[in-house]
C-alpha cells in the first residue's frame, strides 16, 4: 500500500512539474512570437529629392519599406536618412517602374543595406531603361535578393504595415510611365495610395478599382496630370495629397480645394506623416 500511494504521489508531482514545465515553454514562446513592432506607429517619409524624383519610405519600429529611390544623385541622402534611422535591413524595396529618377539610387541602397525582397512591374523593352534595369537586377540576384514581377494583385506584409501592389493590365504600353505599379499601403484602419508616374492609359485602369477610403495620395506623375487626374482624385477623394515636386498642375489644386484635401510638395523640403492605426497627420 505504502509503495502504491508513494507511486501515485511521484506521479502526481512529475504531472504537475510537466504542466508547469510546459506552461513556461508556451509562455516563453508567446513572448518571443511578440513582434517587436506591435502597437507602435507608423511613419511615412516623402523625400525631398534634387530633382523632383521620387523617394519614399515607410517605417514601423525597425521595420522598414522604401518605394522608389530617386536618382543617382539622391542616393547618399538616402542612405543617410535611413542610417540616421539605424535602419539596417530593407524588408521591401518597390521599384515603381525603370526611370531613372526612380531606380537610380537603387544600386547604393543595396551596397549598404541588406534586402529582404523587390517588386517591380514587368518590362522587357530592349532600350537603355531595360538594359540598366536588367543590370540592376543581375546586382540583386548576386546579393541573393528576391525579385518578384507581380502578375496580379500582390500582397506584401512589413512589421504591422502591409503593402497591396497593383500591377499594370497590359504587357506593353507606348509610354514607359503607364508601367508604374500602384500601391496601397494599409497601416491598420490607414490607407495610402501612390500611383508612381502612371498616366492616362494607366489611371483609367486605376479607376476600375474598388478602393477603400484613401487617407493619403501621392499623386501620379510628380503631380503633372492628363485628362483622367480631376476624375480620379474626386474618385477616392483622400483626406491629403503629396505631390513629389514643387507645384502641380492646376486641376490638381482645384479638385483638392473641392474636396478640401491639403497638398504638400517635396519641393519644399521632405514631407512625414504619422500614423497610429487609426487617423494619419503630419509631422511638423
């Protein structure tokens, strides 16, 4: 009897080391599947750039997403935005379309910074863009980046941000801007819109889809519109607009001073918004 109650109490007591050993496993393991991003805000940076290129990055903790890079001639700025940031890794880098005021400051963001994933749209015309974006990506695959060319809608998750890229309808397109991705970066209940250079052609395309309510639009272009711009800023009618230059066409300010949505150009300097999930503003 004595050898039987002291089993059941030896087996007792390994049952309950076990559950707690297990308690603390699990416990251990919720603490570090926490994303050290969690609940901390968002901030979006349109930078001023030397020639009213477009360079863009977005930041959640050291979690970080750049759209675009500039010029050649930007691209130390660059760089030093993000050390200052102490960022060291690009989680993803979207490449709007091959201009160079869109890629040029892509080979030095990758000398000094690791890479996790590039998304670009599809583009195969032999000319001095294809050559130069060609050469760019064979610097990518040597660094073992992972480049995706979307073929439809794709999403991409960075930190708490996540990033929906919308590729262009047709395999060829006349003029080269018409090949820009679009992009919808939620932060939570927040969500921005940019358009890269897209055109006529492209921002007819655009409209076909259902957006949801758009906070933020950097405008298509650098803020130079064709005959579809008034139409589709009264579309998703957001709450600011960006335009990467120092002025934008007229129909521009007037659709924005209908719909009473503020514009801020990059001309002036580079331009930030916060976000916590819920509302975004600028940062002063």
């Amino acid at each position: 009897m004595y050898l039987l109650k002291n089993g059941i109490l030896q087996g007792v007591r390994l049952l309950l080391f076990s559950a707690a050993l297990l308690a603390c496993f699990l416990f251990v393991r919720g603490q570090s599947a926490t994303p050290q991003y969690q609940d901390e805000p968002m901030d979006v940076h349109f930078l001023k750039t030397q020639n009213d290129a477009d360079a863009i990055v977005f930041l959640q903790g050291k979690s970080c997403a750049v759209i675009d890079t500039g010029e050649s001639e930007d691209a130390q700025a660059v760089v030093d935005f993000l050390r200052e940031r102490q960022i060291t890794n690009i989680d993803l880098l979207i490449l709007t379309h091959p201009d160079k005021d869109h890629i040029g400051g892509a080979g030095l963001l990758l000398e000094n910074f690791s890479i996790t994933r590039v998304a670009e749209p599809h583009y195969t015309k032999s000319s001095e863009k294809g050559d130069e974006l060609e050469l760019l990506n064979q610097r990518f695959r040597d660094k073992s980046v992972q480049v995706i060319i979307p073929t439809h809608s794709r999403s991409f998750r960075v930190g708490e941000m996540k990033f929906i890229v919308y590729p262009p309808l047709e395999k060829y397109y006349n003029k080269d801007n018409n090949y820009s991705l679009a992009v919808l970066a939620v932060h939570k209940s927040v969500n921005l819109l940019l358009a890269g250079d897209a055109e006529e052609k492209r921002l007819l395309e655009l409209t076909h889809i259902h957006w949801p309510e758009i906070h933020l639009y950097k405008a298509a272009h650098h803020g130079r519109a064709s005959t579809s711009t008034g139409d589709f800023i009264r579309l998703i009618s957001p709450g600011y607009l960006v335009c990467t230059a120092s002025s934008s066409d007229s129909v521009i300010q007037e659709v924005c001073g209908e719909i009473g949505a503020p514009v801020y150009y990059t001309g002036n300097g580079t331009v930030s918004f916060l976000s916590d999930g819920q509302t975004i503003a600028p940062i002063q």
